[in-house]
C-alpha cells in the first residue's frame, strides 16, 4: 500500500471533532469519493473519534491518502492512550455498551468501511484503524 | 454557549439545522425544545436536517429521544429533508430511527403536523359528542 498524502490532528475537545470531520471530508473530496462513499467514512469517524474523547479524554486521528492497486480510499488512525478495551470481541457486539450509548459505535462503524481493524490493551489504550476505499 | 434557534409558528415549532452538528449541540438542542414545547404547549415540532451531512449513533439518538419526549408532551416530531446518503448510512449503522416522523420536505412536514393536529381536533370533538350522547340517553 502507498501513502500519498498524510495528516494528523490531535482530539480534546468537541471542538477538534468539527476540525477533523471538515478535514476529513476535504480529502475525501479531493480524491474524488462519491457523497455516499463520504457520507459513510465521516459518520463512521465520527463514531470512532467520539470513542477517544468518551472514554480516553484525548488522542489523536491519522488521515491518509492511500492507494493499492488500482484502488485509491482514505485510511484514518484513532489512537489513545485510554483504559483500552478488556474484551474487543464483546466490545464490537451491537447493542453493547460499558457506557450510555446505545452500543451501535465499533460495530456500526465496521458495516460503514471496508477495512476495519482494531488493537487494545487495557491500561494502554487502543488504535482503530479503518479504510474505505474510493469506489 | 452555542445553540441552534427554534422558531415558534403558530401551535409548531420550527428547527433548522444548518451547522455541522457535535454532541453539546444536540443536547442543547433537545434541552431547549422540551421547554419551549412546555412553554408554548406546542402541538407539533417540525426539525429541518437537509444541510445536515452526516448524522451518527449520537445526533440519531437525540432525534429519537426529541420524538420520545414531545409525545410524552403531547407533541409530535416530524424530521424533514434529510439526505438520501444520510438515510442510507444510518440503516447500516444500525440505527432506523423507527418512531421518528418523516416527511420528504419543509412543506409536506408542515402539512403532515397540520393533518394531525386537525385529526386530533376532530377526535375530541367526537369523544365530546359521544359523552353528549350519554347524558341524554340517561
């Protein structure tokens, strides 16, 4: 896979949310990706990016340009230093929730891209990865 | 504090939203139009999403709790306008919104409420009568 372009944007605050989301819609954008392709990246973004502020406080996202093979998507990084998830496999169950939600963010997010991986470690955080692909 | 305006139209409540919309937001949004339905006894709140792009798990569960709490009101929620790619990522993300009052646009919305409340009004005026009813019959 190769890296075209690449940004980082640290999250503490909502504030920061609205930053990443217009960043990340400007590249989605510039590569070409259809609204409902964006539409589906950002939303699930939104979920993943929610996660860092709910329950590590802060971290940061990644926002690349990829490309493989004939393909070209958008590939972003959440990273925290937060409390990490004891059981991942529980976690990306719909309709469950150690919190208030409703249980729909890692799963929903995972049904909206095409690449979804995530890594935890509880006491030391965890890194989601996604990709979603132009077409 | 940031907040998104209602305006008052008659026995309805009117929202648009035109901004990007992050969680202090919506909840400021849901606070405010509980009270403005008490405040007012609207009978109706009519919420605009055409310029919103995207709605995750968070904004579609205000929605779903602005519906939940205006009926509880007496008042019923119609979302309008909202985008085809909005209605197809929220289906996938899991969240149908199902108990959300839809319309396609401001002005069939508008109509929808305008429907229900004239039903409403009819009923009671029919359950009057029937009670007019009972008392000659005794």
């Amino acid at each position: 896979m190769i890296s075209l372009n690449k940004e980082t944007i640290k999250i503490s605050s909502e504030k920061d949310v609205v930053l990443f989301r217009q960043r990340l819609r400007e590249y989605a954008t510039k590569i070409g990706m259809s609204v409902l392709n964006q539409t589906k990246l950002i939303t699930a973004a939104s979920e993943l990016v929610r996660n860092i502020l709910v329950y590590a406080g802060s971290g940061e996202t990644t926002i690349e340009v990829v490309s493989e093979r004939l393909q070209t998507g958008i590939k972003v990084i959440f990273k925290d230093n937060g409390p990490g998830i004891a059981d991942v496999n529980k976690a990306m169950q719909d309709g469950y929730s150690s919190g208030r939600s409703l249980g729909l963010g890692l799963p929903g997010a995972k049904r909206l891209v095409n690449f979804f991986e995530i890594k935890s470690t509880v006491g030391h955080g965890t890194t989601v990865t996604i990709i979603r692909w132009k077409k | 504090m940031d907040r998104i305006p209602i305006l008052k139209m008659g026995p309805f409540l009117l929202v648009t939203i035109q901004v990007d919309m992050y969680d202090r937001l919506a909840l400021n949004l849901e606070n405010d139009l509980i009270i403005m339905v008490q405040k007012n006894g609207s009978k109706g709140v009519l919420i605009d999403i055409s310029a919103v792009s995207i709605v995750d798990s968070f904004m579609g569960r205000i929605i779903g709790n602005i519906a939940t709490m205006s009926r509880i009101m007496d008042a019923e929620t119609i979302v309008v306008g909202m985008q085809p790619a909005v209605a197809i990522t929220l289906v996938e993300l899991g969240l149908p919104l199902s108990g959300v009052h839809t319309a396609l646009n401001v002005e069939k919305g508008m109509a929808l409420l305008q429907k229900k409340l004239a039903d409403d009004l009819t009923e009671d005026s029919e359950s009057e009568a029937e009670m007019d009813d009972n008392d000659q019959s005794e």
